[in-house]
C-alpha cells in the first residue's frame, strides 16, 4: 500500500511516498538515488546491501522500508563528516582492503556497526564479526588489518 | 561449438575499426601518440576471441594524449574490474613520461573513445599492454623533447624532463611545461620505431608501492558500476527464466503481471520481461505471470548430475591431440620398479562475482549507448549491433567499473537482452541479472578428468608420464619436470566443450584449465614422491633443471622454514607447483584435519612467485592474496550441483565461497626479476590451490583426495580407505 514514510537518512530528513512494504536496498538506489548500497544475492547470504539502521548493521535487501520508519537510517553515501573519511574508509583505502570495490561499502558499514560495538576487538572478533559478509576478489586478511587500524584510530588501544 | 575458441588470423584482426578523424575531433588538442600491442602473438596463445572483428586495419590499439591542461590521458579498451591496472598502467605512463601520477587519466573500456581492444584477461593487460604503454610514453617524451627543443632554442641533448616539463640541464631556469608544448596544437604521432624505455634503475614510480587510485571512489560508494546508471525514463526489466537449459516455454499468461501499476509486459518470442521504473516492482510483477515449460529434449545430458558427470565426460570426449612428448613411453615403463595410475577430478565452479551480469541499454534512432559491466566490451559492441541491425559505429559501449570477472565477464547475454528490450520498449532499459539469473548463466569451470599413468625407477627418479586431460584445456597441462619419457594428451583443447558435452555453459575461469592440471599434476607428483620415499620439496628439486622454478620452490621452503621429511609426516604440510600466464610460482601450505569430521582448515599458505619485472608491487602482492583466498573456495568447497540441464545451486546459501572465517595466514614472497619482461599476476598463484591443500591433506592424515573441491565427507571417505 502506498503510504508516506518518514526517517532520517544520513543525518538528514527523508520522505518518500511508496508501497511501504518495498525493499530499502531498492528505495534507496532507485526513489533516493542512493547506489552506493549494493545488490548482491537478494537472500542476505552476502552483506552487499549493509546499510546502518538505529546503530545496526542490517541487509537492505530484507528490511522493507516500512521497517525504517521514524528511524536513523545511514549508507555509505553518510559515512564521511566534515573532517573527511571515516576512519573504516580511511582505513580501507591505506590499506588496500579492496579490489573491484562491489562489496565495499556492504564491508565498510557492517565495520562501522561491529566497531560501534567492539570498540576494541581482536582479529578473532572481527573475523567473526566480518563472516557473513563475502568477497570474492579476496580482500579478507587487509580488510581484517583495516579494521583493526581503524578501531585503532578511532578507540587507541591495541 | 567453437565460436568462443581463438583462431589463428585473430592477431590480424587486432586493430581500430574507428575513424581516426571523428575520433580526433571529438578529442579536441593536444599531442596525440598512437600506438599498436606490441607482441600481438600473446592474444593469439589465450582468449576467448569473442570479441572478433573482420576486415578492420591493424593500425593501432591504444592511444594517449597530453592536453593543453597538461594532463595525460591514456585511451584503451581495457577494463578495470578490481585487478588494478587502473593505477599500475598509470604508474607505467607517469614513470615514461615524467609525470606525477596524479596528472595521468586512465579512459578505459569506452569504445567511442578508445580503439579497439580484445578484452582484459588473461593476465594479460600487464605483460602485453604495459610494455607498448612504456614505449609509448617513452616516445611522448622525445617528442615533447624535440617540440621544447625548437621553443627553447637549446639542443635536445641538454634537455630533461621531470614532474611535467622539459629543462635545460645546463640552465634550470630555461623549462617549457608540457601544457605549454601542447596548447593549441593538434599533432599526431604513430609509434613505429624502437624507442628506448627507462632501465629499472631509473624507475621513480614503477616498482614501487602504490595505494589504489580508485580506492577512495570505492569506499564512499561514489564509484559507478552498470546498475548504478539512472538515464531519464530508463525501466528496469525483470525476464521470465526457464527452469532449466533447454526447456522451452510453452504457454504464458502475462495478464496478471500486466496489471501491475506501471508495469509493462514485452514479450518478443522466447523473451517475456516485466519492465518497470523500479526493479523490485518488476521482479514482483514477473512472478505474477504463469508459465508452462516443456522439459528440455530427452539427451543423455538431460540424466546427468555432479556425480555421473564424469562417466559421461569421459564417454563423450573427442579424440585426443599430443601437446606435449618426448623419449618413449613403453621404454619408460620398463624401466620402472612401480607404475601409478590415477584419475583426478573436478566440479564445474562459479566465477560467481559480488556484481551479477548488468547493462543499460539507451537507443536513440539507430545509434545505441550500452553501459555493461563486462571483460570484452568490443565484444558487447559487437552482439548489440548484431542484435539491433545497427551498424558497429553507431552503437557506443562504456564500461563502468566492473564488480569482479574472473573471466565470467567476457560473456555477456545480459548486454543484447537489455537492447532488446530497449529497442521492444522505447526506453532505455536496465537489465540486472539476480544472483539466481548469475548462476543460472554463467559460463562455468567445466568439469574435468585427468588421468595419469607414471612410474618411477627402484631409485626415485620419475621414468615415464602418460597425461591424459578431459575437458579441462590444455593451459597449464605440459609438465615442467624432468622426465625422460612422457606424454601430455589433451581431449578437447579448450574450456568448451563440443555439443552434447556439458548440461550448460562453460567458459574460461581464472586461470583457465590451469587449476585443474596443477591439481591433477601435483597431486600426483606427491604420491611418487611419497612412494619413492623422499621429501616431496627434495623429490621436486631432483626433477627439475628449470633454474627459475628451482629458485622459486627453494625460496618457498626457505621461507616456510620447510624441514625434509617423507610423507605423511603428520605435520600437515604440502607443496605444489605451477607455471602460468609466464609466471612461476611455488606454494607450501598447512592444514589441519578434523578426524572426526574431515573438515580441513587451512592454517597458513606461503606463495613465492617470478612474474619478471613487477611494475606495482602492492597490486602485485593483493592479486597473489586474492588468488590464494579465491582458490580455497574451489579446493574445499565449490562444486555446482545440478540435475540434468537444472542447476540446483542458485544462491551462496548453498553454493559457499570463501568467507573470512576460513581465511588462513597468508605469506606472499615476489622474487624480484627487474629486467626480465613483466608476466600475468592476475591468475598463476592460483592454480596451485587444489594441489598444495590436498598434498597436504595426504601429509596430515595419509588420505589422498582425487576429486575438488574436498569437502568434509570425501575428506573422511579418503581417510576410511586409508
């Protein structure tokens, strides 16, 4: 049914005027124009389409934008401030944590969550934390070292 | 069934099919260099070849150009798809030319814009491309040299250039800026003689690290890829997919989907498709319609699965060709104190890229624009003006980033639906496969068989090889030992089958045909050297007189900390060679084997390679990690089931790639050969994979696998037999 929708998104208020019961991932990338946020499986196997919804880390791919209302919704498009990059991005980029860059931005936000969370983790925390999102060209060790700088930059410690 | 197969003319075929005037006024000024690959001979060993031209000049393949703005662009039909030529053909061109990386643009895979390419594959772009780049730049440089030379009135031999600009060694303050040289000029040049490129110690930017140059596009979701083009009015189209190869649609009733708000059903015979300006809404209405499919024909294909596939394999292979011989066979075989014989075997595998096949197609009066992410988008040219009647001219193909290809990406069926629909619809139309469509068409690994007869004397030294390879290919089948009397057979030289062979499609995937010999080869060098007794490092060593493989495998055990021991030591540990795209590379794994369950857990892999020169040794190192992550996935896991012409894995639910979790401790080791030719990088430490985890299987526990990928079960079956 269509009907109005109001959350925030990357910080700023959204509306759109959809059948509420559409997937985000195709809300965002087509109605908001959004495509940083990526379809991968459409099953919520592969993370492609993480996006941040109050502070987690969730597949846009399952979640219908009715889900979202009056929510804090954030995609990769919201990740850099004034200062620049997100330590996560920043952290990606020095360390080489990518190759064709189609799973990137599902890696970089399921991060951002997991380190919300595990502000200090170790590598077995973040490989645990990082499972469920896949690559394929095989970026999996340096996105694990990325994340461990960024918890680094952003937290101190180890 | 051999159109996807490379002829022997194609070398002729490589040129521009374009015109160098319209291409030139559309480019504006500035100093233009033409330039052709120069060893053409590489595309005539690999490729698809899908991507053939008849009748065009061979006249030059690549182009660059200095702007009045002083940037320098380099034109090619190559493609970046996460490989990293992006940054590591700059690198060659900033170094040439003496330019700050940062002044140089990489046009690519846009075929208005650039002459005419193959295809990226192949490890190719690096080895082949990158040397004609160097001389190219080179040759800008002398003739920005000689233009400074008039301007400044000083003689060339006191001239240098450096960060953009011509001086006089003599007097610095007399420079000319190449954006001065260039302004308001219009000057073409063709590259024919040999110039002289930079020696390796005069590299400033080549073989040295540098960071991605696309990476901060990438991790802010700025960068484009094919489903991220938004035209005015374009629709999304959703096509209605048979259940399996071959079966044909028999009755359909659309009426439902058609009443779907906004949505627009097209049927054009076969092709049924949902068109809608959101691609969910599509997706939706199509499962609205009600389609009655006719099983495909009755074949022997129609009763096959990923068990009897094999059986079947080995009934239907044509007659075998000789790649590979030398000494005599039955004279090797007399002299042997054991004859081993094996059969080795693998599954078809997904190239299964995070991005599904996906195009834009916009057609206004007869000329088309085609946004795809594929491998070959000369190729997609191609199908598109054949598709539409159109000629090649007038249709334009852009290829933005590409989400991954491993070789899936030179086939492209998702590009002629989309103009298709374009054309049916009137609008600009995106097609985007779903990950079930992607499985469903992908040109897969082909399954293959490998049987090897060898013997070795009373004394451990290998005395005959009988190599026979099904349907893998021949890339990577000739073994590099020293054997006095051996044998390579190939049935079915290339990674198609002929009709009536595989239930689907198969094509060319990482390495083609190379991970399945170095399985099959290593594998059973393993088991001689097991039978002989000897440490299977030292048994390798014994066998080869090749001084670039005996430096690569010596550096791995040195690296390793490799100590001798006969197998099964119970340590875990294994080794394998490979040679591919001109690249060696040595890689010593372990593992640990759960008894209870035979799940295999790899702890650590070591790969030392010897690509010649490397021009980006930080890109160089992440496609040795990526090859080493990727091919855990065939070894232990991929395997695509299917019953007859109906592929039952559709979705990484069940058809599992390499997660994070199974990632083991990787060691990459570049032996440094700065004055021999760059080699692929893309592909070769991949091919050792499926070896070097089942050696070391064997190592562990004494249970040798024959069949990928080695999942839990056939692990703990090996391991009953004993």
């Amino acid at each position: 049914m269509e009907e109005t929708v109001r959350f925030t998104l990357n910080g700023k208020p959204a509306t759109v005027k959809v059948d509420s019961d559409r997937l985000l991932l195709w809300v965002l990338r087509t109605d908001l124009g959004l495509t940083g946020t990526k379809y991968g499986c459409g099953e919520s196997f592969c993370g492609a389409c993480t996006v941040i919804v109050n502070g987690e880390a969730v597949r846009s791919c399952q979640t219908s934008v009715k889900d979202v209302r009056n929510k804090e919704v954030v995609t990769i498009e919201g990740l850099e401030g004034k200062g620049g990059l997100h330590p996560v991005q920043k952290a990606f980029v020095e360390h080489d944590a990518l190759q064709c860059g189609y799973c990137t931005p599902g890696m970089i936000m399921n991060a951002y969550a997991f380190l919300r969370k595990h502000p200090k983790p170790s590598a077995a925390e973040i490989v645990e934390g990082m499972d469920d999102n896949l690559c394929r060209c095989g970026a999996h060790n340096r996105i694990i070292q990325a994340i461990q700088a960024a918890a680094k930059e952003m937290h101190g410690g180890h | 069934m051999n159109e996807y197969q490379y002829r022997e003319n194609d070398a002729e075929e490589a040129a521009l099919p374009m015109d160098r005037r319209r291409f030139l006024q559309t480019t504006g000024t500035g100093i233009f260099l033409f330039f052709k690959i120069r060893d053409v001979s590489f595309f005539t060993q690999e490729g698809p070849g899908r991507a053939l031209q008849q009748n065009v000049p061979s006249d030059f393949n690549a182009y660059l150009r200095i702007g009045e703005d002083g940037r320098v662009a380099c034109y090619t039909g190559k493609i970046e798809m996460g490989q990293g030529i992006v940054t590591s053909l700059a690198q060659m061109l900033a170094d040439e030319l003496d330019v700050h990386i940062d002044d140089v643009d990489m046009v690519m895979g846009d075929t208005d814009l650039c002459p005419w390419d193959r295809g990226t594959f192949g490890s190719l772009s690096t080895r082949a491309f990158g040397p004609s780049l160097r001389t190219a730049g080179a040759e800008a440089r002398r003739v920005l040299i000689e233009m400074a030379s008039e301007q400044l009135k000083v003689p060339v031999k006191d001239l240098v250039t450096e960060g953009g600009a011509v001086f006089d060694r003599t007097n610095a303050k007399t420079h000319i800026a190449y954006a001065a040289l260039a302004k308001g000029k219009k000057i073409e040049r063709h590259l024919t003689d040999p110039v002289v490129v930079k020696k390796p110690s005069e590299f400033k930017i080549m073989s040295k690290p540098l960071t991605r140059r696309d990476a901060r596009e990438k991790v802010t979701g700025k960068a484009k890829y094919a489903g991220d083009i938004d035209l005015p009015g374009m629709l999304y189209a959703k096509i209605l997919r048979p259940p399996a190869h071959g079966a044909k649609l028999v009755d359909v009733d659309t009426s439902e989907a058609g009443r779907v708000e906004g949505a627009r059903v097209i049927r054009d015979g076969d092709l049924v498709a949902v068109l809608h300006k959101y691609p969910d809404v599509a997706q939706s209405a199509l499962s609205k319609i009600k389609a009655k499919f006719d099983n495909p024909p009755a074949t022997p294909l129609s009763t096959v699965d990923d068990r009897s596939i094999y059986e079947h394999l080995l009934k239907v292979a044509p007659a075998g060709k000789v790649v590979a011989s030398g000494g005599d066979l039955t004279a090797g075989e007399k002299e042997s104190a054991s004859v081993l014989e094996q059969t080795y075997f693998n599954a078809y595998v997904a190239h299964a890229p995070m991005e599904p096949h996906t195009a834009v197609v916009k057609i206004e009066g007869k000329r088309a624009t085609v946004w795809a992410s594929t491998q070959a988008p000369f190729g997609a040219r191609e199908e598109v003006a054949k598709a539409l009647g159109f000629r090649t001219e007038d249709v334009r193909v852009i290829t933005p980033f590409v989400g991954g290809g491993f070789g899936g990406k030179t086939a492209h069926g998702q590009v002629v639906e989309a103009a298709r629909l374009a054309r049916l619809s009137g609008s600009p139309v995106q097609v985007a496969w779903t990950r079930n469509e992607e499985f469903f068409y992908d040109t897969f690994r082909p399954a293959a068989v490998i049987k090897i007869r060898s013997g070795i004397t009373g004394k451990g030294r290998i005395s005959f090889w009988d190599y026979n390879v099904y349907f893998a290919g021949e890339r990577g089948a000739p073994h590099f030992y020293e054997i006095p009397n051996h044998r390579t057979t190939a049935y079915n030289s290339s990674w198609v089958g002929g009709e009536g062979t595989h239930p689907f499609a198969t094509g060319a995937w990482r390495a083609p045909g190379n991970n399945s010999n170095s399985f099959a080869r290593e594998s059973h060098i393993d088991i001689m050297a097991a039978k002989a007794g000897i440490d299977p490092v030292e048994f390798r060593l014994q066998h080869l007189s090749d001084a670039k493989m005996k430096r690569v495998l010596q550096t791995a055990a040195e690296k390793f900390g490799w100590k001798p021991a006969k197998s099964p030591s119970g340590r875990g540990l294994g080794v394998a060679l490979g040679i591919d795209a001109g690249t060696y590379v040595a890689s010593i794994a372990e593992v640990e084997v759960n008894k209870g369950t035979g799940d295999v857990s790899v702890k650590r892999v070591l790969a030392v390679q010897d690509m010649g020169l490397v021009v980006n040794p930080a890109g160089a190192t992440i496609q040795m990690e990526g090859c080493i992550t990727m091919g855990l996935g065939y070894a232990l896991r991929e395997g695509l089931r299917f019953k007859g012409e109906e592929i039952t894995d559709v979705n990484f639910g069940t058809y599992e790639i390499p997660r994070f979790s199974w990632l083991p401790k990787i060691e990459t080791h570049i032996l440094d050969d700065e004055n021999a030719p760059p080699q692929g990088g893309g592909e070769p430490a991949i091919v050792t994979m499926g070896a070097v985890i089942a050696n070391a299987i064997y190592d562990a526990v004494g249970a040798r696998l024959f069949e990928l990928p080695m999942i839990p079960g056939r692990v703990k079956e090996a391991m009953n037999k004993g």
